[in-house]
C-alpha cells in the first residue's frame, strides 16, 4: 500500500522559560530553548543580547603597559562619597579607575606593589576605606584616590589575611585556613577606629574565630539581607568548601564568649569560589562545585525536607565544559535584575609571559523574564539566557556611575592583552577601539520536535511517523539593518547540524532616495525561509538530513534581531518504507562537525 502522507506541523512562540539543556532535547518544556549563545529571552522574546562596548583606557605609558600586559587580579566596585570608582589589580599593581571621566590612578605607584604571583588580591570595601590584601604583604589601605600601607605595629590596623568581608560595622578578615578575626566596631565619631583590630583581647580563650573542620577551609565571607532587621544585615555567613557556617555577629561583642553566636547552615554544596558570592535582593547566590547555589533556598528545601536542587541543571551543556579546578576564580555581579558570572576557564600567557586565566564568556541567569504589573502576584521563575561570548572576560564588577547602574567586564584576547569593556542594557553592536562596531554572532539551539499532527479530532505528536521538512518560517518582531539568518537540522539525536536554508531581511528607512537606506528598527511577520534543501546526506549515518522522525534546529544570525515566533512544518507518512531515510544517489555527502559555539571573538574580526 503506497505511504499516505499529511501535513505536520512545530515550532516555538514564548521562549521565557529560557535555556534547559539538563535533559534530553525532547522532554524540555515548550517555552524553553535547549541552549543559547549570545541571546537572550526576556519577554518572551528572543533576541540578540546587549553590546560590549570597549573603554579606551587613557593613562601614561607605564601606567597602560601595565594594564594592558598585566596578569590579571581582580576587581570591585569601590564607593566614596559621591565618587564611584572600579578597583583592580594586574601582577601586583593596583589601579582605581573612573570609567566615565576614563581617568585611571595608580595606588602602588608610591607604597610599592603587592604580590604579582597571586592569581586574585581580595578587596574589601570599609566604610569610606577600601582594603586590598594579597595574604602576604601588609595590606593597602585606600581612601578616595589616596593609599598607604596599614599601620600594624603598634596601631593594629588591618592584620594580613586574604578573605574579608564587612558586616554590622565590623571588618572580618581570614587569617587561617579555618579561623578568621574580627575587628572594632565602626563609630561614626572615631572614623578610622574601623580598621583597627584590638577588641580581640575580649574573647575568651583567643582572638579568633572558628568553623568546625568537617566544612573545609574557608573559601568566601559575605552576609544575606534580612528584612526586619534593624540593619537589614543577617548573620555573617562563612562560606566553605564543603558546607556554610553563620555568626550572629550583631550582637554586642562582650556577649560572644556567653552565648553561641555560631550555627551549621543547610548543606548541599560547599562554595567554590570567593569572588562569585553574590546578593540578590534578600538572597545570596554562590558558586558551589557542581554550579550556583541559592543560600535562601537551600534553607528552604531543608526545612521542607527537599533534596538540594541543582540551579546549574539548565546550563550543564557548558557546566561539562568547566575545568573544576578554574572554578575557584570565577566571578560574578548583579545587572539589570541579571545574575552575571564568568564560565569555562582555561589558561593563558601574558606578553610578560606570566600565567593567567580567562574564560570563555559570561553565564546570564535572568530574575525578571517577565516584567511589568501584569506579572504581580505571578510566580515568575528565573530564566538562563545561556552563555553570552566574544570579550573573553576574565571579572567583572557592577555599580551605580552618574545615577545608573553600570556594568564593568575585564576581557583578555588571545594575545594576552586586556580589555575593559562596559556591558550596556539595551541593544546594540559590539565595540572595539580597533575595529568599531562589530555585529554580534547569535545561536539558538531549539528543544528537540516531535510535530503535530491535525488529521483527526484532537491534535496528536507524531514522533513515530517519518517527516520530511518542507518550509520554514519566522516572525521577527523587530530588526536593524541587514540581518542573515541560517536554520540548519539534526534529525533524530545525530548531533550533527546541517545548514538546510538561509533567509536574508533588510531593514530600509523609508526615505526618497531611488536606493533605501538601513536603519530603522523594522518587523517582519511569517518570513519564510527559501526553499529547504532536500539532497543533503550526512556523511557518517548516511541518511538525508532532511529526513527524521524528530528533529532539532540550529538558528543562527548575526546582528541585532528579536524573534516571536518559529514555525516549520514537514510531510509525514503513515507507513515508513524502508531506504526512506537514505540519501539517494545525487545526494550531496556533507562533512560536518559539531558545531563550535565560541567562535565568535571581538578582537579577531
């Protein structure tokens, strides 16, 4: 009996549930993407992520050099008074940086630098004071664009340590593996009383503080917020490797040695890194070692008798991809209601031939997908717009500048040279001193389709019946300039991509002129692909690419676009004839590879 063939149809529309790329293609959600590169998802929408733009760094000669061909140390956003700065590090010399008036200071100039072997200096901010150890040196202690080295002997400023964090007016600094000394109280009458550590005679039986051994050494300090607290401060939480250990420090001190200040915190997984402890609103979120962990849920799922959930199941594609032992340098910061952190590490050579590290782009978890009053009283989950490449970041470091939030990434080319970008808000090309603008390459991987079927009564998936693809097509809600898009097919879990057709839009102004100009953000709804190529043959399974029972599609373009909607739609057969799946004999063989996701690289253009 000869094939009875009927019309199938897939595709997407909202896409806020963003990237799931923890489980088999095919049992991800309707609304969510299998992995994303360079995209993101907010609103539903689907579209290019914001720019980098690259800052040109203004300084003297020494002072670039440095900074251009240092190894890179660190940085944090550094507050006095109305003056807003980035601090950062490159081999032991530490710079501050206005990136809106580009005017740079060099706070080792004078009092020497720190240690130039260390992979990261820790930074602290106290009060109006900024302090920076490297765990050997005697700490630098910076007022505005002013530094001096901490008068230990016999003032008692600021012992050497490395971790630090400031809560509830006092300065905790690890001095141990496993303990770490607070400091005076802050009193406003008494500006640097802050920084001098005395007060530790008080506490019985030693100056320091302790976590219990079975939780590892200390990797990170910082504190949750706590509403209804006078402070708005919870308990100084001690991050480490293998739990998390809270002081209820706001109590006074001579009441530590009478009470117990000190409690074991929900487990899961330790923290892995001291510069990727992140608050979010009245949260922290926190590197472990099998990805981001939420310090509030945890708690939750604790008392509720849950397991600890993985926040990094979505993002596995690239989780695989991380080499642990890098992990501890990863960093990361709030923006634009996003949580930002650096991903994939992997080792570099300075031009002054040190070691370094950078990676291969930033992960973005969106908090607010869905924004606006209609999504009040609405749980609305955070969403991974996936991994956002091409500056290489090795930190990055967020703050308020001129009354907004800005966000600051330090990025290293293959060269070894570094680069300050600002990463912007709303939509644009990337920016390079040397090349202008560059248009961004974006990937979006879709969930694997099964097609429907409307042949009867109720709509039915068909992943059972034979397809093969015949058109595709797309609403683009809005788009500039001349925009490429190339959708290509992997049939039935081959993991090879093969391009199967590619569709041109421009967006002209409307203007007098006999030729339009491009422009104006413009919309095309339902453009269709040109036709699918249909003699394709992969070259290993020897079957024809557009030929499958599901199917995963690849849509690439390059430049500033946001998608609605996708829509493809294929002829299925009721009988499946054997040699339907083969590639006939005028079939072109295609050699193709996995497809590489980091290509793209604004200073290789």
């Amino acid at each position: 009996m000869p094939d009875q063939q009927f019309t199938v149809y897939d595709g997407f529309d909202s896409l806020q549930g963003g990237m799931n790329g923890g489980t088999l293609n095919t049992l991800i959600d309707r609304n969510q993407f299998a992995k994303g590169i360079n995209v993101t998802c907010r609103n539903g929408l689907i579209g290019t992520r914001p720019p980098v733009v690259e800052v040109d760094i203004n300084g003297s000669e020494a002072e670039l050099d440095a900074i251009q061909n240092g190894k890179f140390q660190g940085a944090y956003y550094y507050q006095y008074e109305d003056n807003n700065y980035i601090a950062f590090a490159m081999s032991g010399e530490i710079f501050l940086i206005d990136p809106i008036a580009n005017t740079i200071w060099d706070m080792t100039a004078v009092i020497g630098a720190m240690s130039a072997t260390v992979n990261r200096l820790h930074f602290c901010q106290v009060e109006r004071y900024l302090v920076v150890q490297d765990g050997t040196n005697t700490p630098v202690i910076i007022e505005d664009t002013a530094s001096r080295l901490a008068v230990q002997v016999p003032d008692n400023e600021v012992p050497t340590g490395t971790i630090m964090a400031y809560v509830h007016g006092r300065l905790f600094i690890k001095t141990g593996q496993y303990e770490f000394v607070a400091g005076n109280i802050h009193m406003p009458n008494t500006v640097g009383n802050v920084l001098v550590f005395t007060e530790n005679q008080y506490l019985a039986g030693g100056g320091a503080l302790f976590v219990p051994v079975d939780l590892g050494q200390i990797t990170g300090m910082s504190w949750a917020q706590a509403y209804g607290e006078a402070t708005g401060e919870g308990p100084l939480l001690v991050l480490c490797e293998r739990g998390i250990a809270s002081f209820q420090v706001n109590i006074p001190r001579l009441s530590w040695q009478d009470m117990p200040i000190s409690r074991i915190e929900p487990g899961g997984n330790g923290n892995a890194s001291e510069y990727c402890a992140v608050r979010m609103n009245e949260d922290l979120m926190f590197m472990s070692w099998n990805g981001i962990q939420d310090y509030a849920l945890l708690s939750v799922e604790a008392a509720t008798h849950h397991r600890m959930t993985n926040l990094a199941f979505e993002i596995k594609p690239f989780m695989d991809l991380e080499s642990v032992t890098l992990r501890s340098l990863s960093m990361g910061c709030k923006f634009d209601d996003r949580l930002l952190f650096t991903a994939i590490g992997e080792e570099v050579t300075t031009p002054n031939d040190e070691t370094d590290y950078r990676f291969a782009g930033l992960i973005s978890l969106d908090f607010s997908p869905m924004n606006g009053i209609a999504s009040l009283g609405k749980t609305v989950k955070p969403a991974y717009d996936g991994m956002w490449t091409g500056m290489h970041p090795t930190g990055i470091a967020s703050g308020i500048f001129n009354q907004e939030e800005m966000c600051f990434i330090f990025g290293k080319d293959d060269d070894g040279i570094n680069h300050l970008y600002r990463l912007h808000k709303t939509q644009g090309h990337d920016t390079t001193v040397a090349d202008g603008e560059i248009p961004i390459d974006c990937i979006l991987y879709t969930k694997g389709m099964p097609f429907t079927a409307f042949d009867a009564d109720q709509p039915r998936q068909v992943p059972q019946i034979e397809k093969e693809l015949d058109n595709a097509n797309m609403t683009i809600i809005a788009f500039q300039d001349e925009v490429t898009f190339a959708l290509s097919a992997c049939p039935d879990f081959t993991t090879a991509f093969s391009q199967i057709t590619s569709l041109t839009v421009n967006a002209p102004m409307e203007t007098t002129d006999a030729v339009p100009i491009a422009g104006n953000p413009q919309s095309r709804p339902k453009e269709r692909f040109p036709a699918i190529q249909h003699n394709l043959c992969e070259q290993i399974s020897g079957r024809n690419v557009a030929i499958g029972h599901e199917f995963q599609f690849r849509l690439s373009w390059s430049g500033i676009a946001n998608i609605s909607r996708f829509s493809i739609q294929a002829e299925g057969r009721r009988e499946t004839t054997q040699g339907h799946l083969e590639c006939g004999s005028n079939a072109t063989v295609q050699t193709v590879d996995a497809p590489n996701d980091f290509l793209y690289d604004i200073n290789d253009q």
